[in-house]
C-alpha cells in the first residue's frame, strides 16, 4: 500500500566515506581524503565502516558511472550507516542535479549526506541554502576546468598542426637536399 519503502534503523555510531579524485594532480588526494574522514569520524564517536573510491572519475559524472559511489550506497544500506560521508561536498558531486539526486538517495535510505568540513551541518534553512551554495560553486569551478582544458586542447591541437607543418616541411627540403634552418616564434 502507499509505495513507501521500509527503512532499516541507522546506528548514529557508523558512516560510510566516499573519496573521489579526477586525477593524480590533486591538492586533495586520496590520503588527504583519507585522513579527514578519519579525523571527522574520532571527533564525532563515529565508526567508518567502509570507505570507497572513486579514480580518475569526475564529479560531474552521472551516479551510474561511478563505481565507488555506487558501492558506497550499498554499504549504506548494508551496514545500516546513518552517514555518508566526503572530505568535501565537491567530492561527491561538481554538478548541482547530480549533488541533489545523491543527497535524495541518501535520505531515502535513511541516512545523511555530509562532509568532514562541515559544509552546510544540520538541517536549518542556512545550512540547506549553504548546501546549495557549495554545490552550485562546485559546479561552476566544474565548467572553469573544462573551459580551460578545452582552451589548451585546442592550444595544444594547434601546435601540433604546426609542428606537423613544419617538419613535413623540413623533411620534403631534406629529401630535396635543401639545407632548413628555420627558427620558430
């Protein structure tokens, strides 16, 4: 009747951590990650029960692609955690839809979604407004790493037209017996 799912008791005392890194380049690596879910969960009394990841994997990717979070999900459920838990928000998503969606899932089972930075804690207006600020800036820090990415592919694309220019250039000359020397700007 109704369509309402049962939901298991939480345990206060167990989370689940989530770590998430796009590249190995980060300033928040995964033991960096690793270290502030652990530090979150002494200051709170809580026991991580699982911790998953994801590599090489972007925040903005859809739920279905990624791995990690989605076995971070069933550890939810499995160990009838009451959290789960990222260093930071942009961990778990750089899109404000897909932040949102999981945040749904979470509390579906029962369960809330935080980060060990405290970003947006409690469920007052401000800290869900908060919530939603981080994630719209995550978002947006999103879209600025793809313009730039896109921005030195096509830099990067260019100069590998030229370069392949100028060396089929250099070899026809050689072929020739043409001595080259060209200097480039």
């Amino acid at each position: 009747m109704g369509g309402r799912k049962c939901v298991r008791p939480r345990s206060n005392s167990t989370a689940v951590g989530y770590i998430r890194v796009s590249t190995e380049e980060q300033t928040l690596g995964p033991e960096a990650q690793r270290v502030a879910l652990a530090r979150w969960a002494e200051a709170r009394k809580i026991q991580l029960v699982a911790v998953h990841e994801d590599r090489g994997v972007s925040g903005a990717a859809p739920l279905d692609r990624r791995p990690g979070l989605l076995a971070a999900l069933a550890s939810l459920e499995s160990h009838s955690a009451a959290f789960l838990v990222a260093a930071k928000r942009d961990r778990l998503a750089r899109d404000v839809i897909i932040a949102a969606q999981l945040e749904r899932l979470v509390e579906r089972q029962g369960a809330r979604l935080v980060s060990a930075d405290g970003a947006g804690e409690g469920d007052s207006p401000e800290a869900v407004l908060m919530r939603r600020l981080v994630d719209a800036i995550a978002s947006y820090a999103e879209l600025g790493i793809m313009r730039s990415v896109l921005a030195e592919s096509a830099s990067n694309l260019q100069w590998g037209y030229l370069w392949a220019d100028n060396a089929a250039h250099n070899r026809a000359s050689l072929i020739r017996g043409e001595a080259t020397c060209s200097k480039t700007t």
